[in-house]
C-alpha cells in the first residue's frame, strides 16, 4: 500500500478520535470534574484524582490532532477510557443497551482508537513528523 494512504488513514484516525474527544474534554472545562470526584469518592478514591480527566481527555486528543507526542496522547486516551469505563459500568461493562448495542460502545470506541494511535504513531501528516519522538 502507498505511505501516503497510510499517513491519510492515521491523519482520519487522529482527527476522529481527538476531535470527538476533545468535546467531552471541553464540557468539563465549561462545567468542572465534579462529577467525575463524585464517582471516585464513590469507590473509595480522592476526588482530587478527578482533574486528571484533563489529561486523557483535552491534553491527549490535542496531541493526537496535532499529531506531537502522538503516542503519549494515545496512551492518556487509553488510560482515561479504562478508569471512565471502570468508574461508570463496573462489572455490568459486559452488558447490551436496550437497543442492542454494548453498554460501553462509546469508550471501547475512545479507548480502542487511543490504542490504535498508539500504535500506529502520528504518520507523516502531523506537527512531530512521522519520525518525532514518541511520534
């Protein structure tokens, strides 16, 4: 396959996981991680832990976008999206919707695409180049 159809499907890959992402991100930035510390309070965590989400979900889809320390940003993306699943589902994350999907579709969509820009790096369509450190 041509190198540049990879950069093309990598540089599709970053901007559709980063940017669904960051908008997530950005709804806690307006309203704050209070919701998220209640959860950890919930089990036992400190609710301090609860800023973190900055990390996984606005720090990390912006070095994905921007394609800088891509495969940092894949890994924050990932690690939020295990806790987020964890906090939220629990051991009921094997679970259908009422309409037949899985229950945690949407972080298995988050988490595997951080995975998969782990990876797969940024390619040559990005701020880091596709020989950047951690690119």
């Amino acid at each position: 396959m041509n190198a540049s159809f990879e950069d093309a499907g990598k540089l599709v890959l970053r901007l559709l996981v980063g940017g669904l992402l960051i908008l997530h991100g950005l709804h806690k930035v307006f309203t704050g991680p209070a919701m998220i510390a209640g959860m950890l309070t919930h089990h036992g965590w400190p609710g301090f832990f609860a800023w973190a989400v900055y990390l996984g979900e606005v720090l990390g889809p912006l070095l994905v976008i921007v394609g800088l320390y891509t495969r940092v940003g894949g890994l924050l993306i990932l690690v939020n999206m295990i806790v987020a699943t964890l906090l939220a589902y629990g051991g009921n994350a094997w679970h259908l919707n009422p309409y037949g999907g899985w229950v945690v579709e949407l972080e298995a969509f988050y988490g595997a695409g951080g995975l998969a820009i782990l990876l797969l790096g940024a390619g040559r369509y990005s701020i880091g180049g596709a020989h950047g450190r951690y690119n």
